[in-house]
C-alpha cells in the first residue's frame, strides 16, 4: 500500500483532475478498511467535545486521550461546566496527559466562550485561534470536525501523507510546497471525513515506514522525557494535588527530585497560576 508513488504523476502532469481524483481514492480506500472509526470524538459534532479532544491531542498519543477524554468530559460536560470548574478540579480529572498547562487553557477557553460569546464556538478558524491554547492546526481541526469547513492547514500526520507520496527522494521539504496540494486534493463537502482519513494514514505510515516528516525543514525532534523538566514538573502537580499544599523540601522529598529542581518548578507554576505561596508555602490555587 504504502509504495504507491504519486511523486512521478505530480512530476510529470503536475496536479490534474486523474491525480486528485486516484489520491482521494487511495486514501478514502485506506479508512474505510483501517481508519479509526470508533474514537469517541468522531461521533459528535458539538464544538466543545471536539475542542477538548483537539486540545488533548496535542502533543499526546490517541490511546491516552482515548482513556482519559470520557471521564473528563464526564465530569464536565458543557463548556460552562468547565468554565465554572475550579482549577484543581480540571487539573486532576486532566491527571496522565501531560501538558498540564493545556487543561488551564482550555478553562480559560470556555469561560471566554461562556462570557463572550454566549456559550457558542466560534467557527472561523481565524476567530478559533484567538482563543487560548489554540494554534493554526487545532483552529483548522476544529473548523473541520465540528463545521465540516474547507479549511486548508497542515499538521504532523497531513505532513507525513504528503512527503511520502509526492516528494519521495527529496529532503528539506518545505510546507509552502505541501500546501498548494493539501489544497487541490481536499473533496468538495468532505472535509470531516477526508482529514480523518489523512491523519489515520498518517499515523498508520509512522509504523510501517518510519517517519517522512524527518524529510520537512519545519521537523523538530522531541526532547526525551525521562529525566526532563516536564517529568519533574508532571510529578509535583500530581503531588501538589493529593497534598494540596507543601514546602519546598516536602514536595522534593515525596517526589524524589532534588530540592533546587522542585523549587524552580514550583515557582515557574506558581507564576503561571497553578499554584500559590504564602510564607514558603505552595498550595493550589
């Protein structure tokens, strides 16, 4: 499946109606028999259910949010649910995403929407994006899952598609060369279901070739975990929350961190508002 090479068609014809047409074919012929159909999020067209899924995908694995995303939208089903929440609250039903700062944006976000907007989503993505916490892809992901919209945008699973099918032998591809065609090949009336199906393929080709983003100019490996300042600070807001309050030395003793680590890092998310301290005291805000 995946030696199917358009790269001599686009050569050769450049983007005709025969290319569009048999690469449409290709990749709806792919999901139909290995997309993901049974994702929660795919059975819903409500713009906050999509929202929270979008932001729980960034930066996190399908199977994660797949476990997490029913009992957090369980514990706050409307965005004025969240919106109201406190922030312990949102923090620990987010609790195994990572990312943390992503659940108080995505608060803040609904509450914005709630007060602002009389509780109803935005739809464009330019107006998506001046939301917080929301970026170009998720604006256009959302346009798309929730409005069907035509938009046109790239991320890292629409990006493998295309390098891999139409820029093979070539590295140092760059998006404004992808875009043109991620444009001409989205079907009329079927953006939903075609970016579905982009980012099944994409994901499917991570495991069975390896990964052609490597071959992007916009390619940024991840940093490791273990050991990382996420890794600590995933582990002192774990522990902040089932203590609620703590020093310094406390929080770097029941974490295992040494106490110069936990203390940037209790005083980085006390700055960002996960946190307060009185006296040397954190405590959740």
């Amino acid at each position: 499946m995946f030696e199917t090479d358009f790269t001599a068609r686009l050569d050769a014809e450049g983007i005709t109606p025969s290319l569009i047409a048999d690469f449409q074919a290709f990749v709806f012929s792919f999901y139909e028999t290995c997309g993901r159909h049974d994702m929660q999020w795919r059975h819903t067209t409500d713009p906050y259910l999509i929202t929270v899924s979008e932001i729980m995908l960034q930066q996190t694995q399908v199977p994660r949010v797949a476990e997490i995303y029913p009992r957090f939208i369980k514990a706050f089903p409307t965005a004025q649910a969240l919106a109201a929440a406190a922030d312990a609250g949102v923090l620990s039903a987010w609790q195994g995403m990572g990312y943390n700062r992503r659940a108080l944006y995505l608060k803040k976000l609904c509450r914005i929407v709630t007060e602002e907007f009389g509780g109803v989503f935005p739809k464009t993505p330019a107006e998506l994006e001046k939301l917080p916490g929301i970026g170009k892809a998720t604006s256009c992901s959302i346009a798309a899952f929730a409005y069907n919209s035509p938009v046109v945008f790239i991320e890292t699973n629409i990006r493998r598609v295309f390098i891999h099918f139409f820029f093979r032998g070539r590295d140092a591809v760059d998006d404004a060369e992808i875009l043109p065609l991620v444009e001409a090949m989205l079907p009329a009336g079927k953006s939903r279901e075609w970016y579905w199906a982009l980012m099944d393929l994409g994901t499917e080709m991570k495991r069975s070739v390896g990964n052609p983003n490597r071959k992007s100019r916009q390619y940024v490996k991840q940093s490791k975990f273990e050991g990382s300042h996420r890794q600590v600070r995933g582990a002192v807001l774990k522990e902040m929350l089932n203590r609620k309050s703590g020093t310094v030395s406390s929080v770097a003793e029941a974490v295992g961190y040494p106490e110069d680590s936990v203390s940037a890092v209790l005083s980085e998310m006390e700055k960002e508002g996960f946190f307060v301290c009185e006296n040397g005291v954190f405590r959740v805000s």
